[in-house]
C-alpha cells in the first residue's frame, strides 16, 4: 500500500476511534437514566405504568415552565430533578416510554437552562430537556419536558408524564396538562407587550423565540397630522375599540383593517407607536417585510394572545399586484396572508394595521376589497402648519428665534418630516462646531441646508425625503441672500 494512502487509512481509522472513545467515555460519564427510574419506581414493572405526551408550543415555554413549578410545588413532592442528554435524535425530543423500556439510551446531567427575554427587568430561566422524578400520595410519577425540533413547522415542546395505571394517578396527570394548556391560553408572560418571532439569539446570549421590544412613547400631541385626519385615525382604532363589544352584540364585525400609505419618513411608524400605547391590553405583533413567510404563525399567536394588533409593514413587499410578481412563492404568500385575513370569525379582536410607501403597487384583492381594509388613510407631506409644529419639535431643548423658524417653514414647503428632522440636527451640529450656546442661527441652517440638498446630489434629497416636485425643488438654496431673515433685536 502506498504511503499516502496508509497514512490517510490510518487517520480515518483514528477519527472514528477518537468520535467512538467520545461517545463511550461521555455515556459512561454521564450516569445512565434507567438506573434513576428503576430506583424511583422500586419493583414496578415500567409495562404496568400508564405514560401520557402532549406537545405545546415552545414560543410559550416561560408560561409552561412556570405552571409546571407552581403545580409540582402545590401537588407533589419532587424528589429529583435531573438533566437529560441522549445521543439518539435529540432533535426530534425524547420518550419517557423510550426511557423506561430502555429502548433509548440517556444519561443523567447537569441542569442546563435557557434564558429567555419576556421583556422584565431579567430574563426567565427555563430548563431544557429535564427529567422530573416525584410523589403525589401513594403514587410515583415521572415527568419528562424535551425540545422537539421539525424542519417545516415551529418548535414545540414535548410533556411526558409516566405514573401507575389507575384512577388517581389518570386525575393527577389531567390537571397537570390542564393547567399547562390554560397557561399556553393565557400566556401571560407576553400578553399585552409587543412582540415579533425570532429564530435565532441576540448578542445577549439568551434565547428568544418571541422578541419583545421596547418601543417609543409617542404622545397625542407629537402628532403632526391635520386634524380631520387625525380624528379619522383615532375613530377607526381607539374608539372602535372602545365600541368592540357593543357593535359585536349588535350583529357587527369586531376586527378592523387600516392601510396607512403615502411617501416614507412622514409619520406612519411614529403614528403606529401612538396607536400601541393608546390602546393599552392589546398585544402588538410587529411583522417586518423578511417576517411575512412566517404570516401563519404570526396569525396563530395573534388569535392567541387577542386582542391583538397585527402591524404588517411595508405590506406591498407581499401584497403587490400579482401581475408584478416573478416567481410563485411571491403570490402563494399573498394567498396565505388573504386566505389568514378572510378565515377570521367575526368575533376575533384582532386590528390590522397595514403600510406602504406605494398604494398603488397593491394587489386589489387586498386593496380594493371591503372587508380586509376598511380604510385607507393618507400620511401627505406635512403643511405649513404640520412644517413649524415639526421645527419646534424637533428642536427639543434648542432655542430658535422667529424669523428662523419662519424661514426654515418658507424653504421646506413639500419635504418630509424625516428630512425637518435631519435639518435640525445638521444646523445644530454647524452651531456646535462654532458655539456652546443652545441656539441656532439662520447661518447653521443655510449650511445645513446647503449640505444636505446641494452638496449630497439628489440620492441623498431623495432617501431624505427632499420634495423633488414643488417648493421642495424651486425653492431649493440656491443662494444665501435670498433666505437670510430679516434681522431681530437680541
């Protein structure tokens, strides 16, 4: 045999005794679990047990996690707790009937525990794949909670209770899967937060499943939308809200859908932030345009955790008109996010809220359909009077005289309010580079300006939402003696 080859012979063989050493010396390690059950059980026969499984959701495992302590603590004695480890497809959970016949090989570990984020002050703590060994009375019972993973549907997590096979253990092991489906139910651990599904971890390290944000608190008055629309807006989402349940005994629908479109940086996400703390007790789902595959799921939760606000933003992404579309997953999401929207009953609490920058990409049997939107509200660039409540917004602890809001109100006639908001930070930066006083000149504003429309070329106007119709673009600072303000006594 060649040289080479005897040495690659070699290294094969080598690696498959290093991996099979390994897994000997770690189930050797790791004391075996059937020993801890048949100690547990004493002399009975595990063919005499009576094993019951269900599966649960693993996005609310917290909730789960926590009942089953507050049970076992109330309803049994644990005696062991013991981590588990196998190496026979782990990802597909494990079987306390498997366990106990000892048709899968399993060691005893140490704990390991997961932490969640549920949006508190800490993280919870959940064990993963664990093995509880208790008494209730004169019975002993064994429970087992492993992770079951699949490649086209969402995690859950698997419950295994063995107890004796009569009357008194079948009523402990009801309650217990009782009290594990009421809290799945109630899901308190996330009802009332706003959310989004996760798939993997964050920097943190902890594990999120569900993600829960901590958005800004938007006040009525930081709205800077005309007043017959802002009347509209509230009347479809807070005042039917507070008129739900009326209108559902009078016969009428208690979901709603809103469409919120017009051009970017004017409001709508910043609108959405009001809506969520107006309407305190509904749970928010945040569904980003990447998210939009994963519609079901989000639906399911919703209908879970109702009432609900579902915010599908920037929904064109799904929802464009299908003679649009370039391949057929595009309009076979469209049909799941139609199908998910017409499958509700009419008393599920659920507010959909919808956005776009382009309505007029929209599919029309999303768009033009009642029933799945029910208005359609326009976020325009804002008015003169919308362009001063901005400024002096924006300005935050910044004194600005008179004439230069005036000014800044003249020059600005048909930009959005993403673009007033970078303009007033960019002068503030100029006047900072000269002063340390808590004021703006009409000087910072010109070079901010001229920085920000002239200097950048019109990517930058547009990706800030610089009007390239209107005043926007006529007005533009083409020179400095034609905005300088009147001066002002000081």
């Amino acid at each position: 045999m060649s040289p080479y080859l005897q040495v690659i012979s070699y290294g094969v063989v080598g690696v498959v005794a290093l991996v099979a050493g390994g897994l000997i010396a770690r189930r050797r390690s790791a004391p075996a679990l059937a020993r801890y059950l048949r100690r547990h059980f004493g002399r009975i026969n595990p063919s005499s047990l009576a094993v019951t499984q269900r599966e649960f959701p693993s996005r609310v495992r917290v909730d789960l996690q926590q009942t089953l302590d507050a049970f076992l603590a109330v309803r049994a004695t644990v005696r062991e707790t013991l981590g588990v480890s196998t190496d026979d497809s782990p990802m597909f959970g494990m079987s306390l009937s498997a366990l106990l016949t000892h048709n899968l090989t399993a060691g005893a570990v140490p704990l390991q525990y997961d932490e969640i984020d549920i949006g508190e002050d800490s993280p919870a703590r959940c064990l993963s794949n664990a093995l509880w060994l208790l008494t209730a009375g004169d019975n002993k019972y064994a429970v087992l909670v492993s992770k079951v993973f699949s490649y086209n549907a969402p995690p859950t997590l698997r419950v295994d209770v063995a107890g004796p096979h009569n009357e008194v253990a079948a009523a402990f092991t009801k309650d217990l899967f009782e009290a594990l489906e009421a809290a799945v139910k109630q899901a308190k651990s996330y009802r009332g937060k706003v959310l989004s599904l996760e798939q993997g971890e964050g920097y943190t390290g902890q594990s999120t499943g569900i993600k829960v944000h901590k958005i800004q608190s938007v006040e009525r008055d930081q709205l800077v939308l005309p007043a017959a629309m802002l009347a509209m807006l509230e009347r479809n989402t807070v005042q039917f809200v507070q008129q739900r349940a009326r209108l559902l005994k009078l016969g009428q629908s208690s979901r709603k859908g809103l469409l919120l479109y017009g051009p970017p940086g004017n409001g709508k996400t910043h609108t959405i932030h009001y809506l969520i703390r107006r309407l305190q007790g509904h749970t928010t789902l945040l569904v980003a345009g990447e998210q939009l595959g994963e519609i079901g799921e989000y639906m399911s939760l919703a209908r879970l955790l109702q009432p609900s606000i579902i915010v599908l933003e920037d929904v064109d992404l799904i929802a464009r008109d299908r003679a649009q579309m370039n391949n057929p997953c595009q309009e076979s999401l469209l049909n799941k996010l139609l199908n998910e929207m017409d499958g509700l009953k009419p008393d599920a609490e659920l507010l959909f809220i919808l956005t776009t920058n382009r309505p007029e990409a929209l599919e029309e049997a999303l768009s033009d359909r009642p029933g799945r939107v029910d208005q359609a509200i326009e976020f325009p660039m804002p008015d003169e009077a919308g362009r001063r409540k901005l400024i002096q917004l924006y300005a935050n602890a910044v004194t600005l005289p008179e004439n230069v809001v005036a000014g800044i109100v003249e020059r600005t006639e048909g930009v959005s309010a993403a673009f007033i908001k970078e303009l007033m930070r960019r002068a503030l930066q100029f006047h900072l580079a000269r002063s340390d006083t808590p004021a703006i000149d009409f000087e910072d504003v010109e070079n901010a300006l001229e920085e920000l429309v002239l200097s950048s070329g019109s990517f930058n106007r547009r990706i800030l939402g610089f009007g390239e119709t209107g005043n926007g673009q006529a007005h533009g600072p083409a020179t400095r003696s034609r905005i300088a303000p009147e001066p002002v006594d000081r």
